[in-house]
C-alpha cells in the first residue's frame, strides 16, 4: 500500500496529491509519469510525475478530477492508502544544453511541465515558462516556474489573471519579436498541445507534447494507448509519453480519448 | 391594444406583458428570467428597454403593455446596458470558454462536451449543447469582462438523488425557485444569502429529501445553466432520438417527451410543463433501464446451469417443457405494469393455449407476493411475485422479466423482456382511458416484448393459427389507435406532490434495488445540526 | 428622526394612520420597526394601547362606523427591507426581497390588496396639516417643498445631533449656523445626504436650499434625512467606497446590476486606493456606476452608485491623483501612503520596531530607525506608535509630504 502524505486543492477541479512511492521517486526522470490505482477493483490511471524527493520517499501527482477513478483518488486523505503506484513509465525525455527551451503548460500540466524546465535548466538551457489556466484561481506553482525560468508568463483565456490568451500565444509573440527558440515542450489537452504545434511548426522549431491516451497495462502489451505519430503506430506508454508534436495525429487522440465514454458516463453515478 | 416596437405597430392582448408581445411577433429582446409559465419575476435585467413617457430601462418582461405604448428595444443605450449586465452575469460565472478567441478552432476539434468533475467552463459543462446563457452571450459578442472573475468557489452538492446543484455556475435568474412555487406553493429551492454571498440552495442548507423535494425536476429543466442538472443525463451530448410518450411507471398517465442519443434513453421530460411529473417519470425511466444486471440474452436450463441460447432454442424449449401442464396444473402471474397488448397476449396465451383459468394479474398497490391456487405445478412469471417455498413446489417455473429475481434462479428458461421505453402499444390511465405507448429506444441486448415472445411460444407449440391471428390484432390495433396523450393535465398527478405515494415496484422488483436514488427520494428527518449554538 | 418620532411621539404618527386610512378607506395598518430600536418599539406598543383604549383605534372608532387598527411589525434588520416591495414580502412572512414595479403596491400591495406605504415622517406631518390647514403649512419651506424636515447632523462639525429646519433652507445654514462649522483647524469639504444610498455634495454648492429636487439635482436623495459632514482630512474616493461597501452587503442579490455590478465597482475602488487603478479604470468606474444605477431592479440597486457619481462628479481630480499621482491628498488611503523617519527627530526608543508586524524596521535602541519599503505593508502603525513629541514618522503621498508638528509637553513640576 502507498500512503497519502498530503492532498491540497489547487484549482476548482483539481488535486495535488503527494504519494509516498520510495521506489519510483528514487527512479524518476523527466518527461516520465506512473500507473496509480486507488484500490485492487479500481481503474490504472496514468499520471504525469510533476514532482519526486527522494530523500522522502515521495511523489507527486497533479489530479484532475474528470470521473470516478480519478474522483475516488482526489478523496483520499493524508492518512489513507492507495493500492498501487507503479513506476516511473516511459521514456525519458532527453536531456542536453539546447540553447533556448519553452515550456507551455495548461491544465495538469501546471504540474507536469515542472520537472521538464527543472531539468532543462540543470543542463545549462534558457528556460522560458508559459502557462495557461481558464481562470483566475487556476493557476498554481509559480514559486517553482520562477525557481527554474528565465521568463514566466501567466495567461488566463478570460483575462481574469495576467494576460488574457493562451500560452502559446505568448510565444508566438515571441517568436514574432525574434526570440530564437530552439525546444518546446507542451503538457496539457490535446487541443492545447496542437496549437502548440500548429504555432511552432512553421518556424521548424523541434516541439514534444506529452500524449494522454488511455492506458492500460503501461507496459507495452495491451495496446490501449496507441497513437499515430508520423504515420507510424507508437504506444504512448513505452514509447512516449513525448513525440514530435509536429507528427501526432491529433484527431485520432482525441477520438481515442472518448472511447469509453458510455461507461465512464454511467459509473458516474 | 396596439403598442408600437421600434416602428412596427403591434397587436397586444390584455395581460400581455411587453416582452410577450415583441416575442409573439418574432421581436427577439435578450431574456433569461423570463419563462412563458411563470409570472414576471424582472430580476436579470436582461430584457430592458426604453418606453416613451417611462423613466429609466423598465424590464420589458413585468411591464404590461397598454395601448398607445412605445417601445424601443435597440436603441444604443438599451443596448450597452445590456451587454454590460451580461458582462455582469458572467463575473460570477465561469465564463471562459465563452471570451476565449480560440473558441472556435476548439469547438471544432473537440464538438463534445467532455465529462468532468467540477465545469471550469462551457467545454466540460452539462449544458454546453443547449444554453441560453452561451447563446446570448454569442448574439452580444462579449468578448471581455471589467475586472477579474468572481467565481465562487464553492461545493459542488452531489449527494442528493438524482439532483446535483453546482452552485458555481448559478446565475440567480430564480426561475428555480418560481417554478418550485408554481408546482408546490412553497418552493424548496430558493435564493439564500445576501449580496456576494447569494445562492441557491435549500434553507439551512438540508439536503432536498430533508426538504420535502418532490424531485418533479421542474427546476432542473428550466435551469438556463448548468447549474441544477439531472445526474444521470448530465454528460450525455445532443439527443439523436426524440419521442412523445405515456410514462410507464404507473396510471397517471402524464405524457413524457424522450431523448436519448445512441439507442440510450437519457432524460424523459414533462410534456406540459405546467405540471409537475413524479420522481420516477422525471428521473427513474433511464437508469431503470440502463441498470447493470437486466436480462439480455434467452437462456435455458441445460444440466446444472443456464445457458445462453438463441430464441428459436429457447421457445423450443419452453414449449416443450410447457406441453406436459396443459389445463389448471399451469398458472400465469403478471401485473399491470405491461401494455394492453402485451397482457391480452399473457391472457390469450394463458387461457385459449394452455387452457388454464389461472391469469393471474396483480393489481397496482397490492403486495406482489401472490399465493398460487392448489395444484398449479408449473408457472409463467412475468416478475418477481413468488416466495421462495412457493417456488420449491414447483415443477416447472419460466421466467419473462427484465430482472434476477429468485424466480429467475430456479427457472428452466429465461425469456427477456423489453420494459418501459422498450415497448409499444397502449397503456391504461386512471381514469380507464387508453393512452399510447411510444417504443423510444430498441430493447436492451436482445430482449423482446412480452406479446412478441408469447406469439414465439405458441408458434414454437405449433398452434401458428391463434399466433397469426394475436399478431394481425395487435399490429392492426396499434396502427389504427387514436388514442391520444395527456398533452394538458387538469392536475398535478398525485405522486408528483406527495413523494410516498410513488409506486415502489416494478414487474415486483423493487426499483430502490436498481435505482438506489429512487429509494432516496423518500423524505428524510432534517439532521441535527451538528453544533448547537 | 424617525425613529426619535416613534419614540418621542408616537401618538402622532397614529393619528396620521388613522386620517390617511379614512382617506383611502384601509382597515388594516402596519407599522415596521427594525428589532434594533426596541423602545421605538415599546413606545408605540403603548401608544396603540392607549389609543385603544379611548377607542381611537379599533372597531367603530367614536362611533364614527369606520374601523380601523395597527399591527406592529418587526423587521430583520435588512436594509433592503426599507423598500416598499420587500417590505411588503417581509410583513407577509416571506423573505424581504424586492419585486419589479408595476404593479405598484397602490394597486397590489400587501396580501394583493392596494396598500399606502409612508414614511413615519410623512405620517406625523399629517396631523399638524389636518389640524392648522394646508396654508399655514405651506408657509413653511418653499414652493414645492413646504413643511420641515428632520435631519440627522452628524460628521466632522462642532455640534451633531437631530435638527428640524423647514424645508427650503440653505445646506450652508444648516452646517454652519446649526451645525457651528468646521472642527478647530480644518475646513468643511462636502455633506453626504441621503445615508449610504445618497449623494456627496461638495462646499461650493452649500448655496442650493433643502429641497426634494436640489438634491436631486445635485445626484444626492433626501432619503430619510442623512447629513454627514466631512472635512479635508476626509478622502472622498474612501467615502464612496466605504459606502459602497456596505450596499453590496446589503444587496438582496436577486439582479446582477446591484449584486455583481457594485462588487465590480468595489474593485475598481479598491485599485484606485491601492495605487493599481489605471485611467481606463476610471472610465470603466463610471460606465459601471451607470449600468447599477439604470439597469437595477430596485431603489438599493438604482442608488448605491450614487456616492460614487457624485465624487466623481465633484472631485473628479482627487480620484485623478490617486490614480496618476498616487496620492491621497486626505492621507486615508493607507497603500497610497509612505512612511520614512525623520533622521533629525528619532531618537531611537524603538516603539515603532516593536509594533511592526513585518519586520520593515531596522534599528537598534538608541540608534537611528530606518524602514525598509520594500518590505513596508503601509499598516501605518509605526507612525501611530511613533511619540507625539517626536513626531519622527514623515507620510508622503504623491507630491506631498506630511511633518507632524511635534508637540511639546509642559514638563510638570
Ligand atoms: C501519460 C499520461 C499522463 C497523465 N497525467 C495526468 C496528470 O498528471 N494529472 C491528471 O489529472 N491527469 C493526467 N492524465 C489524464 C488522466 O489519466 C485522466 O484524467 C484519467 O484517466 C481520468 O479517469 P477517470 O476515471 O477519473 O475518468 P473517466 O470518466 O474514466 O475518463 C474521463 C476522461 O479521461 C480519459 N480516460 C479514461 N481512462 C483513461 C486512462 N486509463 N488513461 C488515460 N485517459 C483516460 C477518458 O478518455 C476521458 O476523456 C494523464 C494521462 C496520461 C496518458
Ligand atoms: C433600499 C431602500 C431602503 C429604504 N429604507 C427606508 C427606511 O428605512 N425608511 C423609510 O421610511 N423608507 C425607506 N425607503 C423608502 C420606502 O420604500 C418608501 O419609498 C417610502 O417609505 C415612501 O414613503 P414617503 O413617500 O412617505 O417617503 C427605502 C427605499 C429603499 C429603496
Ligand atoms: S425537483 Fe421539483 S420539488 Fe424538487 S426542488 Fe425542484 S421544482 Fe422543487
Ligand atoms: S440554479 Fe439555475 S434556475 Fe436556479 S437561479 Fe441558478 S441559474 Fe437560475
Ligand atoms: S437592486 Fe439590489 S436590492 Fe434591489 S432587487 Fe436588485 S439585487 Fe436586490
Ligand atoms: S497502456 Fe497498454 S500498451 Fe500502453
Ligand atoms: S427577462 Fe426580464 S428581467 Fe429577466
């Protein structure tokens, strides 16, 4: 069993959830995340790692609160237990001084965007930060973006806090400026994550997101999380979770995404 | 009367409120509080307008029109002030999805709503395919607001059955609270608190069975956000099925409109609004339908254990196994809930082809557990009527139900019927009028009508003649109905004001055991606050 | 005043709802005190008493065929319960909550049935006009505005208290003649009449006479007969937002004008006090103020801009400087407000480290005090503490800069 140390209410919607989980938090990289299930009859849910300590033993999870598995893990106390956290999943991103690195956020990837520039940083790049948030109170950790960035922008899409817009709009006006980036790298929706992309693309700019497909066993077997990323079948879980932004098929991802929406509908209830 | 609306000259009936007689004559003015059933409540501030020889923006929807009154509805003022209080509205609203400028590249990535725990904006709200709040807020073209959000941040109330309440998307327009009144005289749902602290909610904050919630769901329906909302039917998209109906449930009667999207029933609502429906009309029908543990497939007795089977093999079957108990030793046991096709075909079935006197048909109220007449050795169940050591006596017991039953565990065959919205035919009112039943969604899995497979039983007993002739009726006498729906009620059906009056089985089954929200509805004693101050 | 008639007189206001109820033919009366003036209340209870029982209230009252009695009714101390629509929802039991008009409660009051809502005031008038004729009371005051008028005088003047002055008089007579002017050492800068509903008018126009339509005029109410006089150490954009502040409180919040329309224009106050107001704020102040006041359902709504409109109005400049100058000229505005010690006054007792919550002083006993503003909150409490015959804390605001006058104690003995 692995015990809840903390649970505090970021946004409306979402947790930050610290896990103790000594073994992954001894393990983890950057760009990897863990297969969590709240009991032995519930859901594997994956989860960006949006942070570790190892001299804690312990992990953390930024949770948004979208249905049942994710509702039953976010009502977990400091106290309690969840059954298993299996981990850290997937590929580590790859690190080296790139020059100039932006890191867009949105939504869970408030959190999971932070060990991305951290690390960046530790490898001697310029660490730009745009983060996205529907609204004012939806916004967190900025504390650790200024730890790490050389520039931290906040927008809110209804302007309520910081600059109205979106992330990325940000660093279009950037790149307009002449800005020279030379990395991206976008944690949020799917739609997020693709006009990132569709921004970036143009200015042939190497740009990774972090793909949510379903998942399953996380380990290559199942095929739940696949995805198509430059015409070729990938499994997000061994494969990613970052690929080439500008290659994701991101209709399919979406539509993947909605697959079981019937169920997920009904045990709602 | 005449009125004059921006230089078009128009008739007015007495009584008629000015906004009334613009929208009767296709003259849209901005409203939200305003609903053609309730009376003028003028607190959005919406309709606003400027009529000569008035002072000020009188709210077009509590002004009464009189002769000779001009009126003008978009004149610039008029037309600020509008979009101003709708900025307003959507300060306390969750208002981003709404003044994002990349709406509409999202809308066409991602058309559906997407199912959350708590809506942060219209992309993952229950209202999102049908909202007044968003299509006004379209037609104004806001695109900002005058200062930062005030979103309330407060609980999202999930713990009553049925209704949840999110308060964060609330915008206080009350039609709530007046349409609780109009239905039940005191209203459960209200405006509490004062200034930034409004809301609504029940007083003292008591759960809605603490506070004699009827749950007729009339507040839901006429909430223009996504504020009040039907748990059940909150993450469904646009309904792609939409049939008129008798409910069901029971013999009031009261005519249902039907939606459901992808061969699921996901919400049934009154068709006159001016009455209320009962909890399970309203909520029940869907979840009732959709339960986890309905019987689908045919299965029959093989060795030890129940086999699925197709439907030719099950027929089989039960004729043969029925051939031996021909005469009194075979009785039938059903209720009133099937329609009056569905029960003549038990009857016929019963009588002329097994040719026995025991139809036994259950009357509404009473306890389904019946007590079968000596010498019955083998029984057709069409629910959950008989006692365990009836049961044991028994030779030969086939089941024609929706659900498990302990019937069901000792029966040689299942046969699955199609229930509620699965069926078609007529149904009988209290009053002895027949009503008809519209067929609103195929069967779960492959369950058929009771007539349906009692004309199989009897094929499959080789009688094809009286099977013909049971279907030509059937078939011809639903083709030729007239029967008509209850489009107006007179009165609110009884269960709808008085929630124990609600019928609590179904087929014998208890509906509290497949809808536990159903059994909630139940008032409860208003818990002891916890600190006594 | 009104409540000073209930208690001091009662008697009077019976009789006026006893004269206007034959007028209109009412059987029923009602008289609504708040539960805070519990012996407004008493008082009158006794007065109905008597007034029973010399059968001047009652069935047949002498013998004249016409009955006729009063209930009194305890309101739950919402100031929106002052609106005649809500106040009818609360005598009927349900929650004070204002209601559109038409139709007014002339044609559908309490219970439905029409119903003549006044003032006490207005009531205890009716008497004295009954009783010497309609033209000795038209003596009184001006055209249009004749009878005398309670007003409640209160603020920064030598003497406050409740005044009865005809109406018609000059604001100038009543601040200056009755009032008796300013506090020692200070100048008048405006009255606000009307309570937190009404309006500021500044010194310039104390010419206008008391009436109905002047005040009007001037973007204040009479209302219930509120003056509070202010002086310059007042800041007019706290005025208005202290009584903003208690109207969004106060609002019922059923229309989104008055409940989310005041609380927006909170915000933009609150920018301008703190320093972060730009001029579109100001713009934004104004087209707001106007929304709540046109777009609002009832009177609270309509009015609770008023003390916003008017200041903007008057002292349009004030809000300017906050906003470009950063300055209060007022000194209220605490956020607007620097402290720094004066290197020649302290004589580092240290009363002020102490009491600095943020740790924004640095200094060791006997030693110059010096404040670090980048850690200062502007509490102000160094300067509270700070002693009188020192003085050693110097406010800045904008371009201007405040020494205190230290003051000299007479060394006793
Ligand atoms: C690599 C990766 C990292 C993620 N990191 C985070 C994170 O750090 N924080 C966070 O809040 N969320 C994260 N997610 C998304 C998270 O997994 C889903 O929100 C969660 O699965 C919803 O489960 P539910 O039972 O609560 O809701 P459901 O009702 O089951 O589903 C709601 C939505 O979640 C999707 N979903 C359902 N099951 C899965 C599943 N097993 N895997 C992926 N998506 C699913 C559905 O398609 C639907 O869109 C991540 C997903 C992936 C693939
Ligand atoms: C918010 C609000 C509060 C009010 N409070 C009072 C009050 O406390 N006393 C009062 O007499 N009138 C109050 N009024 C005015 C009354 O509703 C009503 O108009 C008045 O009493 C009519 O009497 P008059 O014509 O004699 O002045 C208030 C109005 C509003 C809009
Ligand atoms: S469901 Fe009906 S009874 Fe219950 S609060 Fe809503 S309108 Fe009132
Ligand atoms: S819950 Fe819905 S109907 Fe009720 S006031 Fe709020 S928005 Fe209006
Ligand atoms: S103006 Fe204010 S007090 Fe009056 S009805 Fe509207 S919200 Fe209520
Ligand atoms: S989750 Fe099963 S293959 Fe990736
Ligand atoms: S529709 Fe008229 S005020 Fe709401």
């Amino acid at each position: 069993m692995f015990r809840v140390v903390s649970n505090r209410k970021v946004t409306p919607n979402a947790h930050e959830m610290v896990v103790e989980a000594p073994e992954v938090a001894r393990t983890a990289q950057a760009g990897q995340f863990a297969l969590l299930m709240v009991d032995e009859h519930s859901e594997r849910i994956p989860y960006t790692l949006a942070d570790w300590d190892e001299a804690t033993g312990t992990v953390t999870f930024i949770v948004l609160e979208v249905g049942k598995s994710t509702g039953d893990f976010v009502h977990r106390q400091p106290g309690d237990e969840v059954a298993h956290v299996v981990g850290p999943l997937g590929m580590p991103l790859e690190v080296e001084n790139f020059g100039t690195v932006a890191c867009i956020g949105g939504c869970y990837g408030l959190g999971g965007i932070v060990p991305v520039g951290r690390t960046m940083k530790a490898a001697g790049n310029r660490v730009i930060t745009y983060v996205e948030a529907r609204m004012e109170g939806m916004h967190y950790y900025l504390d650790k973006y200024e730890s790490f960035s050389d520039e931290v922008v906040q927008t809110t899409t209804d302007g309520s806090n910081g600059i109205k817009g979106h992330g990325v709009d940000i660093l279009e006006a950037r790149l307009k400026e002449g800005v020279r980036v030379d990395r991206v790298f976008t944690i949020g929706c799917p739609f997020m994550m693709m006009l990132t992309a569709q921004v970036t693309k143009p200015h042939e700019i190497k740009t990774f997101a972090a793909l949510n497909p379903i998942m399953l066993d996380g380990t290559g077997m199942c095929g739940a999380c696949r995805c198509t990323v430059g015409e070729e079948t990938k499994f997000a879980c061994v494969d990613g979770p970052f690929f080439d932004a500008h290659e994701v098929d991101w209709h399919e991802l979406r539509d993947r995404r909605a697959a079981y929406i019937f169920t997920e509908r009904d045990v709602c209830k | 009367m005449k009125i004059t609306v921006n230089d078009q000259v128009l008739d007015a009936n007495e009584g008629e409120s000015v906004l009334e007689v613009a929208l009767r004559h296709d003259i849209e003015i901005p409203h939200i509080c305003y609903h053609p059933i309730l009376p003028a409540n003028g607190v959005c501030r919406m309709c606003l307008v400027e009529i000569d020889g008035i002072n000020g923006l009188p709210a077009s929807c509590s002004t009464p029109a009189a002769d000779g009154m001009v009126v003008h509805t978009e004149t610039e003022t008029v037309r600020n002030r509008r979009r101003e209080n709708l900025e307003l509205i959507l300060l306390e609203h969750p208002s981003s999805c709404l003044v994002c400028y990349k709406r509409e590249a999202c809308q066409t990535f991602r058309p559906e709503k997407e199912k959350t725990g708590v809506t942060t904006g219209c992309q993952n709200c229950p209202n999102k395919h049908d909202c007044e709040v968003q299509r006004l807020t379209l037609d104004l073209g806001i695109t900002d607001l005058p200062v930062g959000s005030f979103y309330r941040n407060a609980e999202f109330d999930r713990d009553d059955p049925f209704i949840e309440n999110d308060p964060n998307l609330c915008i206080l327009c009350g039609r709530c609270e007046q349409i609780c009144q109009y239905h039940h005289d005191t209203p459960v749902v209200v405006l509490t608190g004062r200034g930034p602290d409004a809301r609504v909610g029940q007083a003292f904050d008591l759960p809605l069975n603490a506070s004699g919630c009827t749950f007729c769901g009339a507040c839901v329906d006429l909430c223009p956000t996504g504020s009040l909302s039907d748990r059940f039917a909150r993450w469904y998209g646009v309904a792609d099925g939409l049939v008129k109906t008798t409910c069901p449930f029971c013999d009031a009667g009261c005519a249902l409109e039907v939606k459901s999207e992808g061969h699921r029933v996901f919400s049934a609502t009154a068709l006159d609004q001016t009455k209320p429906l009962c909890a399970l009309g309203r909520f029940t029908i869907p979840p009732f339908l959709s339960s986890r543990d309905r019987l689908t497939h045919p299965r029959v007795m093989a060795g030890e254990r129940l086999r699925e089977v197709t439907w030719e093999e099950a027929f089989t079957a039960v004729a043969d196994g029925l051939a031996p108990f021909k005469g009194d030793t075979f009785a039938l046991v059903c209720d009133r809930s099937g329609t009056v096709e569905d029960r003549h075909a038990l009857r016929v079935f019963t009588e002329e082809v097994m040719d026995s006197s025991h139809y036994i048909e259950i009357e509404d109220g009473e306890e389904p557990r019946v007590e079968l007449p000596t010498g019955v050795k083998a029984v057709l169940l069409t629910g959950d009527f008989l006692e365990a050591d009836a049961l044991d006596a028994l030779e030969m017991v086939v089941v024609l139900d929706c659900y498990p039953s302990p019937a069901a565990e000792k029966a040689t065959a299942i046969l699955p019927a199609a229930i509620l919205l699965e069926t078609k035919g007529h149904l009988v009112d209290e009053n002895g009028v027949e009503r008809p039943a519209k067929r609103a969604v195929r069967p779960a899995g492959q369950a058929k009508q009771d007539h349906e497979i009692i004309t199989g039983l009897i094929t499959a007993m080789g009688d094809e003649g009286t099977a013909g002739k049971l279907t030509g009726e059937i078939e011809t006498r639903i083709q030729d109905s007239e029967a008509e729906l209850i489009t107006e009620r007179a009165e609110a059906p009884a269960p709808a004001l008085d929630v124990t009056k609600i019928r609590t089985r179904y087929r014998g089954h208890l509906i509290a055991a497949r809808v536990p929200d159903a059994g909630a509805v139940q008032p409860v004693a208003a818990p002891v606050p916890s600190e006594v101050v | 005043m009104d409540r000073s008639i209930l208690e001091g007189n009662p008697h009077l206001v019976i009789e006026g709802m006893v004269i206007a109820a034959i007028a209109i033919g009412a059987t029923e009366g009602f008289i609504f005190v708040r539960t805070e003036y519990p012996l407004a209340r008493k008082h009158t209870e006794v007065a109905l008493q008597h007034a029973r029982n010399h059968g001047l209230l009652g069935k047949n009252i002498l013998a004249s065929g016409i009955d006729f009695d009063i209930e009194i009714v305890r309101g739950a101390g919402a100031y929106v319960c002052g609106e005649e629509t809500a106040l009818i929802a609360s005598i009927e039991g349900r929650r004070g909550m204002p209601r559109p008009r038409p139709p007014y409660p002339v044609e559908k009051g309490l219970w439905g049935r029409p119903t003549c809502i006044n003032n006490v005031e207005t009531l205890a008038n009716v008497p004295i006009i009954i009783e010497q004729g309609s033209e000795a009371y038209a003596a009184i005051g001006v055209e249009g505005n004749s009878g005398t008028k309670i007003f409640s005088l209160v603020g920064k003047i030598r003497n406050t208290g409740l005044v009865e002055v005809p109406l018609g008089i000059p604001i100038r007579k009543v601040v200056y003649d009755i009032g008796g002017g300013p506090l020692e050492g200070q100048k008048i800068k405006a009255v606000q009449t009307g309570g937190p509903s009404g309006g500021c008018i500044p010194e310039e126009l104390f010419d206008l006479p008391v009436t109905f339509d002047s005040l009007t005029e001037a973007g204040s109410i009479m209302g219930s007969g509120g003056m509070i006089v202010i002086d310059e150490e007042t800041c007019v954009v706290d005025l208005a937002k202290y009584f903003l502040t208690f109207t969004q409180e106060e609002s019922c919040g059923q229309c989104p004008p008055c409940r989310v329309g005041s609380r927006a224009m909170l915000v933009l106050l609150d920018r301008i006090t703190e320093g972060t107001a730009t001029m579109a704020d100001l713009d934004k102040l104004e087209q707001l103020a106007g929304t709540v006041r046109e777009a609002s359902l009832c009177g609270l709504g309509k009015n609770a801009p008023n003390p916003v409109i008017t200041t903007l109005r008057y002292f349009r400049e004030e809000y300017v400087e906050h906003i470009e100058k950063k300055q209060c000229r007022a000194f209220t505005c605490k956020q607007l407000i620097t402290y720094t010690i004066d290197e020649e006054r302290c004589n580092g007792c240290g009363a002020c480290f102490r009491v600095c919550n943020d740790d924004a002083i640095i200094g060791e006993p006997k030693q110059l005090h010096v404040i670090d503003q980048d850690r200062c909150v502007h509490c102000g409490n160094c300067f509270v503490v700070c002693p009188p015959s020192l003085a050693a804390v110097v406010r800045t605001s904008g371009e201007l800069t405040r020494y205190e006058e230290p003051v000299v104690k007479a060394k006793k003995g």
